[in-house]
C-alpha cells in the first residue's frame, strides 16, 4: 500500500497551533498554581505562568501582524458594563 504524502504545515497553522498550545499549557499552570500547598513551588509555577503567557501573547501578537489573528474591539458602552459588573463583584467578596 503506497504511503499516504503528507502536506507541510503553512506558516499560518503553526502559529495557530503553538497559540492552542500555549493557552493549554497557561490552563494547566494556573490550575497546578492554585493547588500548590508549598509556597516556594506556588511562587515557581506563578513565574512559569506568567512566562507561558507572555510566549502566547507573541505569538498572538505575531499573528495579528501577519493578519491572522483580527480581534474586533468592544464597544465602549460594553465595556463599561463589564468593568462595573466586577468591581460589584470585587466590593462583594
């Protein structure tokens, strides 16, 4: 049976890829982070995270240069309404 050729990946699918990955692996971070019972490795796995998602946020950024990643901006009047939503939240807890 003749093997199947496989298409490279484009340069668009990498980085969309690598950005599916790097949102896992912050979910993963953050979770460990909130479980960790020692502080030095909670302290450890939070630098990680806040590594992990400074990586995606190049490669989100990389993305949006490229015309691949085209976010729309919210209206302001939305915006609002969920700014206020949590500071009610925060004054709550």
């Amino acid at each position: 049976m003749p093997k199947k050729q496989i298409e490279p990946l484009s340069d668009q699918e990498i980085l969309d890829d690598i950005l599916a990955s790097q949102k896992h692996m912050t979910e993963m971070y953050n979770t460990f982070s909130n479980e960790c019972k020692n502080n030095a490795l909670e302290s450890d796995m939070m630098n990680i995270l806040r590594e992990e998602h400074n990586i995606g946020s190049a490669v989100f950024t990389e993305a949006e240069k490229r015309g691949w990643q085209t976010p729309e901006a919210a209206p302001q009047p939305k915006v609002e309404t969920v700014k206020t939503k949590y500071q009610n939240l925060q004054n709550t807890l």
